[in-house]
C-alpha cells in the first residue's frame, strides 16, 4: 500500500499554521482538531517547519507557563522529513521508526499535498493484513 492510497481514503487537508502563529493558538487547534502535529508552511504552502505536542511540552518543561508564550517558529523543527505519495507504508514506518516522530508531510513538486500520522499507518496495516488474512481464507476454502 501507498502513502496515495492512506491519502485517497482520509483526505488531504492538513492543518496549517504561519510561523507568526503564537503558542498558545497552536494550542488551541491541535485540541479542537484532535490532532498530534501543525505544519509551519508559508502562503505557497512550503514546507518551513513542523510543530508537535511534544515541542510545546518541552517547552512547558523548560519555561512553565511561560513557555507558552512567542511563536510556533520559537520551537518548531525546521529540519522537515516528508515523503512523497509513491512511498509505501514500510518506507513511511521506517522513517518514522529512525527519526522518532509520528507525523510525515506528503509533498509532491515541493509543495505539501497532504500528511500521514502513525495512526493512518496504523490504520492501513491492520487493514492490510485483515485483506490479506481474507484471501487467504478464501484460497483454503476453495481448496
Ligand atoms: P511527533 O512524534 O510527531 O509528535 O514529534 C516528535 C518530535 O519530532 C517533535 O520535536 C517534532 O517537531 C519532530 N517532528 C515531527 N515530525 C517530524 C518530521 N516529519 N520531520 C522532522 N521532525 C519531525
């Protein structure tokens, strides 16, 4: 299965915020939308960082309540790893697996076209294997 295929069955909005957006406003979005992780991108939709819960725990950790002052680019990861919708899910959990993060932006022609989270991942193996578990059972009772 390919990342095309996750993004054909979930969409390719992503949540997107500007390096001027503060803290506390990422805050608020990745809880109304329930999600992990915001794309810093500018007006073209490039890819200029990305911003996790995690980022904003630690800046919790490091400046208390303070830390949730300043913007998203103040703690965000510039350094970007994405895929593109060719990539299979080994090669997408393999990514993930190596640099320890759970989201990867899909771009294509260097603009971003959608994102996965470990849970699509998740969601496309168990998928996966439940097909390939079918199949299978259909090939012994014809058997
Ligand atoms: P996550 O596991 O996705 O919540 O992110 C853990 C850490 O990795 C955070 O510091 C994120 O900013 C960073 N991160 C998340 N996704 C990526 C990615 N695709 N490329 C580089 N860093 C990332």
């Amino acid at each position: 299965m390919t990342v095309a295929a996750i993004l054909s069955g979930k969409g390719r909005d992503v949540a997107i915020v500007s390096v001027e957006t503060s803290i506390e406003e990422a805050v608020q979005i990745l809880a109304e939308r329930r999600i992990g992780a915001l794309v810093v991108a500018d007006s073209a939709r490039q890819i200029l960082g990305i911003v996790s819960e995690r980022d904003i725990v630690r800046a919790l950790a490091r400046s208390g309540a303070g830390g949730l002052e300043g913007t998203v680019a103040t703690i965000m990861t510039s350094k970007v790893v994405t895929c593109s919708e060719i990539d299979t899910i080994n090669h997408v959990m393999e990514r993930m697996t190596e640099g320890r993060f759970r989201h990867l932006p899909v771009v294509e022609d260097g603009r971003l076209a959608g994102i996965i989270s470990i849970g699509d991942v998740v969601k496309a193996r168990i998928q996966q294997v439940e097909r390939e578990a079918d199949e299978m059972r259909a090939y012994i009772a014809m058997a």
